[in-house]
C-alpha cells in the first residue's frame, strides 16, 4: 500500500545529513549524519559520495548531481544541509 504524497509531508524527518565541501584537493565531499538511524544514514552517504566524488562545486555536473542528491534525501524524508565554504548567492 502506497503511502499518499500529503501524508508523507506530514511525517517527522528520518535523519538530517550535513554535505560538507572539503575544498579542491580530491575527495572534495564528506557527508556527516547529524542525527537518525546509522543504516539509513550510511546507505545514503554512499550515494551521496558516489555522485559527489570527484565533483568540485564549480563544476556543470554538479549542479545536475546535487539535485539527484536533494531528491534521494527528499525519498528517504532525510534533512539535507550543505555546507559549500560560501553562501549560494555567492556563486
């Protein structure tokens, strides 16, 4: 049985992630669970990692990545934060 879209906004979040830009030397990314079960928090950062890897934040594929990211994290109701050394509006 599906669970309707409605109702899925109004469950409490699973986990928060932090995604966190290490700067230009590779690996570029680390991912840090703030809080919530360590399986689902680690099965994401897998993903996460294997789109982000050798991706610095300047670069086009980024962009198209980081959505993936954000909707991984939107299926599996995680709070995601970045942290990319700069304010977006900085870009």
């Amino acid at each position: 049985m599906a669970i309707e879209p409605q109702a899925l906004e109004q469950l409490p979040p699973v986990g928060h992630v932090r995604v966190v830009y290490l700067g230009p030397v590779s690996p570029h990314w680390e991912v840090h669970g703030v809080f919530g079960e360590r399986q689902t928090v680690d099965e994401f950062r897998q993903r996460a990692i294997a789109r982000l890897q050798l991706l610095p934040p300047h670069d086009p594929q980024f962009r198209r990545n980081r959505e993936r990211v954000v909707r991984d994290a939107e299926r599996e109701n995680l709070i995601l934060d970045w942290d990319l050394g700069y304010t977006e509006g900085d870009e």
